[in-house]
C-alpha cells in the first residue's frame, strides 16, 4: 500500500510539472501585460521601465526556470496587478471559495443521493419521473440564470437570503444552491443508475430469493455497493465545482478564488495566474489521491498491487 | 455497509464544516447604524496605496482615506485643500503654501516635508506607480519653509494647478518604517475618513475622521463593496444592502425610477465617446472631406435617443463641457446625408467600405451603438461592417499598434481634467493612443500648452478644438451619462468627474 501511495505521488509531481509548463506558456500567449498596467497614454520608457521592473525582458525559457526555481520553494511572486504575494493572496481568498465548495457539494449531495436511490427503488413511479425531470433541469439551467434568478426571486422578491457578499450563513444559501445544482442532476443519475445496476446484480436476487427482508436487502447489500462509484464522482464534482465557482462567485460578488483566477487572466497577471493553477492542481490531486484510499477502505476487495510482469 | 455509511457520514460531516467555519462567526451582521453608508462598485480596489493606481473606482476609495494639495468642488473649479494657495513666482517656478495644524491618522504632522516625500517617491526607479506620467513636468520640490514650497518645472506649465489635484499626500514617517507594503494594506492619509479593514474583493471599511479640518463628517461609517454582477448591484439597492450603486444601465433606469425606496442620479460624465477615424493609414480616410461626410452621414442625437434612452450629451468637438477649455458655440455637425453624399463626390469617393472597430461591454451599450453607426453609414451609401474585439487587452494593443480598423470606437477621460491631457494623447502625431497627424495641429496644441496666461490660453483652446472639430478626426460621438442609484435616505447628488465623495452624503 505505501508502495503505491509513493508511486502516486510521484505520479502526482509529474502531473503538476506538466500542468506548469503548460499554464505557463498558455498565460505567456495571452500578450504583454505592462500595457494593461499603466495608463494608456504612458510613455514608452516608462512601459521598458515596467517590463524590465516585472522581469519580462528575459528570454521565455530563464522566466520558466526562475518561476520554477521559485515556485518549489513556495514562491509564486508578486502579482503584477496587485504588487502582493500571489499565495498570499490565494491563501486568502481559497477559504471562501472552499466554504462555496463544500457547501454546493454538501447539498448535492443531501438533496440528489436520495433522490436518485427513491427513483431507483420507485421505478418508473411517479417520483420517479419527477426525478427525471429534475435532473433534466438541473443539467439544462445555465448557472448565470439559475443565479439571477434566485436573487430575483429569494433576495429581492421575498427578502430572505442577501443578494450578494458573504456577511454570514445567510449569504451562503443561494450561492450554494446555484452552484449546487448541477452537480446535484449528475450525481442524483448516477445514484440512481447505480442503484439501479446493483438492484439487477445475482447476489441481490439470492438475498430476495433467501427470503430477506426488502429493506435490508436495499440497504445491506445494494446501497453499500452502489456507494463504491459515488465516493469517486464526488472526488471529481469537487474539482469541477472548484473550477466552476468562477460564474456563481462573480453573480453574487463571493470573495473566492475563482473571481481572482479571472481578473487575473484578463489582467495577465501572470504569476497570479500560475499560482492559482498551481495550487488549485494540487487540491485537486490530493482530493483524487484520498478518494483512491477511501475507495480501497470501501471496498476491501480492492488491492493495490504491482502490476505482475 | 457500516463502513459505507461511515465513509458518506464523514464527507458530509467534512463538508459541513469547511462551510460553516467562519460564517457562522460572522453571523454579526455589520450592525449598520443610521449614518453608515454602503457604496457597491463594480470592482475592489486595486490598491490602498493611492500613488500605485490610475484606476477611477481604486481612486474614489482612496480619496476617503487621502487628501491632494488642491481639489475640485461640485463645479469642478480647483479650490485650495491641503495647499491654501498657489501663485507663479517665476516663469518655471510656483510658489505653494500650505495648510498648517494637519495631522495625518497615525498623528505625525503634514507639512512641506510630506509634499517633497510624496512627489519624490512617485518618481522612484523601483516603484511601480503609474502616475509618473501625471507629474512629468515637474523637476523638483524645494524646501522653503514647513508650510512652504517651490515647485521647479522643466517648462513652463499651466497645468500645475490642475497636476495638484492629484498630488495626494502621503506620510513620510509611516512610510519609512512601514514599508510599501504595509502601506498598501494599512493605509495612512490625512482625509476626512480613516482606515479600518480590508477583506480582498468582499468589502473595504473606514470610519469616520471627526478631526479632519473640514469638520465632522455627516458620514460615521463607510463600507466599500464590489459587485461585479450587475444583476447582483442592482439587487443589492433594492434589498438596501447597498445605499448608492454605480454604473446603472440606461435600460434599467426606467425599473428603478418607479421604486419609492430608490431613486436614479445622473450627471453627464466627463468621459467622452466617440469614433476615431484612421487618418494614419492614408487613404481616402486622409482626406477632410471624407471624414466631414461621415460625420454628417450619421445622426448622433438619434442613436443617443434609440440605444441610451436619452442618457448621451452629443459633442461639439473632441472636449466635453466638464473639461476647462470647452468650448460651447462650436456647432455640432448636422445630420445631412445629401451633404454628406456632395462631400464624398466631391473627394472621389463614392464607392466607400468602411470596418467599425468596437468593444464588447467597456462601455454602456458600446457594441449597440457603433452598430448603429454602421447601419446608419450603410443606410447613407457607406456600406459599413462593425467588427468587435470582445477582450479589452486585444482592443488595447490595436490601438497602441495604430493597427486599428478605419475607424475605431474610442473613450476617453482622465481625472485631472486638464485640457492638455485630451487633445495631446489622441491627437498628436506619434503618441501612442492617437491616430491622426497633422503638424499644424501640433502647433497648435504646443501652443496652447505652454501658455501661461489662461485668458489667452482659453482663446488658443477655443481655437483649437476649432480646427479639430473641422478637421474631423473623429465621428463626434457623445458624453457619456453617469446614472446611480440612490436609496432615498441619502441626500447625495453625482460629480461631473465620475468621482464619489463621502464628504458629499448626508442624511
């Protein structure tokens, strides 16, 4: 086992090169940032003074290795825009962006995994349908809408929840909501396909057959193993949902990373940039890595082992 | 199954956590008191350091937190502040005293130290500050006495007064064991608003300065949020968590004039739009005709009516009224397609095709109205195209290139609000936003800027603009409108210079 935790995370180290190079020269692509820096109307010796200040007067491939030189130490740099430490900044922001995460995740998870069981259990009823149609809206809502929408209707209409901010829990409800919503379609279509897989296995139809009760049957045999495939799509909704906070984040003004993540693109603010990619690929490694463990502490039939040569 | 329960148990439980941490800490809602105000903006401040930013919305915060040498009042004519008055001593030196008995926040004294530390950091190698170019002029500050100084320009320069609005002063002391840093993040000034807390793109809080010299303000709090969302702002007015929004769209006027507890402001902007046209590139664009024909060929008033509702101020020539210089009896160009078709025959050309360059969402319905301009150009035998350059950076470098369509949708405004700082950038030849060259132009312009005697200096802009108007680098375009919305507890009136002034709210 700690063989192939340490093979992983090698496995992950590789990952997060490639990611660097790659985020590296896309941001490099995006054009000259000092112009965006200054007053359209600056000279040109002050613009060669900014650039020569950001250290971008270097060949591309000395920027690289200075950045990675840096960055293994924990130094991303300065953001051009914001003149502060990029993981500073990250490190400020990454809490509220989390929180909306976790919060988006958890209610997807409360609202969509019954769900998705019922209808698999209540086939073809009506609840089932309803299921359906659910997930269909889910899926088709664009975020943008969903969001406004519930601002419309929530904040301004009945006077709830706040419509933008994050002064307190209040502030939390839409904002998970909207970025819950889809998750909770796929995760509800999965629960229920799942379900629905484990439901038609033998060994359920022997349990049946042996005479045991339908309720422990559902919960005993069928959802244990209809679990298994779950615990992995919510490792995956995590770091979709982390990159996806960007829209929920800026329709309701929510301080997180994924508002920063776009100023700072459009800024080209280049270490910022890399920063946040950085660390969002790491989160996102680790989360995939600890969901792997727990799908071997789920399931005890699977083992990691050296592949036989 | 036990496991599995356990497993979904302790996600949820995680989950849980990460989300209720700190929210529920901040349950406290601000306990907004009846004199605080809650100003939402479309983005955070860049900087709290003032002397590191030229951006309008980072400058309106910070204009709570620090005070210039001289300012503009409601009328936006230059009034003493920090400095009581200022004359010409020689022909490249001014004389300033300033204010005595000013503490800035952390209580050491303002005084002509802090003005020569202030200038002289700005002009650091190794400081980032965009503003190096505002005070260009300016060679050095001499020390005459603490509530004196001499300010030596490399030539003579009638614009100081208006460079001195945006001279903001900073702390020397603070400074120097502080460090930059800190002085961005913890910021020091002398104005009427003192600094509480920061939390990046959420919110910015100071708090009243009951012993600034221009007395109590009727203010006691101020929250600064942004909010990107349009959609969100104007939710946030409505729901009063925000007191005054900015940026409203001339769309949603009509929405929220009807509410009782908000109510819309406007003011026309100092900031003006309006279609450069590509004279550089040679061409037909080269000739004077051509550019007058499109100018008659398209009917300002008439999109300004359709697109804006009404929420646009034509322009008379390449200045808006806001900016000392204006000029109000230049006449407009008049809608006339037959002349316009006379002055294209007239130059030899009557077969023309034209691109229209313009952004996406920089400014209020941009997009819609140059594609106004063009289908009216079309409609006038100038079959026209509009091409949008959505990403604001990409639009940039078109223009910084002079690589722009034939004409290129164009904004403009600065908050000196200095006559020479609009017609030099975009109209000389070889700066780097202009796309017209024309040495008698160029003549003119010098002129005008080194003339010290502002009678004969009005009359040389007068002449000036003039010219420009006739020599038609642009498609005039408009002055933009700048709408907020206001909860009706503040009694609060709009600045023709796009700035909010905290000192302006009361009750």
């Amino acid at each position: 086992m700690l063989g192939y935790v340490g093979r992983r995370l090698l496995q992950s180290l590789g990952v997060l090169f490639g990611v660097s190079v790659i985020v590296f020269g896309l941001v490099h692509l995006t054009g000259d940032p000092t112009r965006l820096l200054l007053p359209l109307e600056a000279r040109e010796e002050d613009v060669r003074q900014m650039r020569a200040l950001l250290g971008l007067d270097d060949p591309l491939w000395v920027q690289y290795a200075r950045f990675l030189s840096r960055a293994v130490r924990g130094d991303f740099g300065l953001s051009f825009k914001h003149q502060l430490p990029a993981l500073t900044l990250i490190f400020q922001t990454l809490p509220a962006t989390l929180q909306l995460t976790a919060a988006g995740l958890g209610l997807a998870l409360v609202v969509a995994v019954p769900a998705g069981i019922l209808a698999a259990l209540k086939r073809n009823s009506v609840l089932d349908a309803v299921c359906s149609v659910g997930v269909l809206l889910g899926q088709a809502m664009p975020v943008y809408w969903l969001g406004l929408l519930l601002i419309m209707v929530f904040a301004v209409g009945l006077g709830w929840f706040p419509a933008a901010g994050r002064d307190s829990l209040a502030s939390l409800v839409l904002p998970a909501t909207t970025l819950g919503a889809f998750s909770m379609a796929r995760i509800a279509r999965m629960a229920r396909s799942g379900m629905l897989e484990v439901l038609a296995q033998d060994y359920v139809r022997t349990a049946r057959a042996a005479g045991i009760r339908a309720f422990v049957v559902t919960y005993k045999y069928a959802l244990k193993n209809a679990a298994i495939p779950l615990v992995t799509i919510i490792g995956l909704e995590f770091g979709i949902l982390l990159g996806g906070a960007v829209i929920t984040e800026t329709i309701f003004a929510w301080p997180g990373v994924g508002r920063l993540a776009v100023d700072a693109i459009f800024s080209r603010d280049y270490p910022l940039v890399q920063a946040i990619v950085a660390v969002l690929a790491t989160l996102f490694v680790v989360i995939n890595l600890v969901i792997d463990l727990v799908y071997t502490y789920l399931d005890p039939r699977i083992v990691y082992v050296r592949s036989a040569r | 199954m036990l496991r599995a329960i356990r497993s979904v148990a302790m996600i949820l439980a995680i989950l849980a956590a990460t989300a209720g941490v700190g929210l529920a800490a901040r349950a406290q809602a601000w306990a907004a008191g009846e004199r605080d105000v809650t100003i939402a903006q479309g983005i955070d401040a860049e900087f709290l350091d003032v002397q590191m930013t030229n951006n309008i919305v980072t400058m309106i915060i910070n204009g709570s937190i620090y005070d210039t040498l001289l300012t503009r009042d409601k009328q936006l004519q230059i009034v003493p502040h920090l400095a009581t008055s200022y004359k010409l001593v020689g022909e490249k030196v001014w004389e300033v005293k300033l204010r005595q008995g000013v503490k800035f926040h952390n209580g050491e004294p303002f005084d002509a130290g802090a003005v020569k530390f202030s200038f002289e950091r700005i002009n650091r190698a190794d400081f980032k500050s965009p503003q190096k170019g505002w005070f260009g002029t300016l060679e050095r500050v001499e020390i005459v006495d603490p509530s004196t100084v001499l300010f030596h320009t490399k030539v003579p320069d009638p614009a100081m007064p208006a460079r001195m609005t945006l001279m903001y002063q900073m702390a020397p002391k603070y400074i120097g064991q502080a460090g930059d840093v800190q002085a961005n993040l913890k910021p020091v000034g002398t104005g009427p608003f003192k600094f509480v807390e920061w939390q990046k793109n959420e919110r910015i809080v100071v708090e009243a300065n009951d012993a600034h010299w221009t007395g109590k303000p009727a203010v006691r709090r101020a929250t600064w949020r942004p909010i990107p969302e349009l959609g969100a702002r104007i939710a946030a007015l409505q729901t009063g968590q925000a007191d005054l929004i900015v940026n409203v769209p001339p769309d949603q006027v009509p929405a929220l004039a009807t509410s009782r507890s908000v109510r819309i402001e406007k003011t026309p902007s100092c900031r003006i739009i309006s279609f450069a046209i590509a004279q550089i590139k040679g061409g037909p664009l080269a000739d004077k005709r051509v550019r007058q024909a499109l100018n008659h060929a398209v009917d300002m008033q008439g999109i300004l009516d359709a697109v804006l509702l009404g929420n646009g101020k034509r322009l008379n020539s390449w200045m808006p009224p806001n900016v000392w210089g204006h000029d109000p009896s230049i006449p407009f160009y008049e809608y006339n397609p037959k002349k316009a078709k006379e002055l294209l025959a007239a130059a030899g050309q009557t077969n023309l095709t034209l691109t229209i360059q313009a952004p996406n969402g920089r400014w209020a319905m941009d997009k819609d109205i140059a594609q106004a301009v063009a289908g009216q150009l079309s409609e006038n035998g100038i079959k026209t195209n509009v091409k949008v350059i959505g990403e604001w950076g990409a639009y940039v470098r078109t223009i910084l290139d002079h690589k722009t369509e034939d004409i290129a949708m164009s904004g403009w405004c600065l908050p000196s609000l200095e006559p020479d700082h609009w017609v030099t950038p975009n109209l000389k030849t070889g700066e780097p936003v202009s796309q017209y060259s024309n040495p008698e132009v160029d003549k003119l312009m010098e002129q005008a800027r080194a003339e010290m005697n502002p009678d004969k200096r009005k009359q040389l802009y007068s002449h000036l603009l003039r010219v420009i108007r006739d020599e038609a680098p642009y498609i005039f375009g408009y002055q933009q409108m700048d709408i907020y919305g206001v909860n009706n507890r503040l009694k609060w009136t709009p600045r023709g210079d796009e700035s909010i002034r905290l000192t302006e709210i009361g009750f």
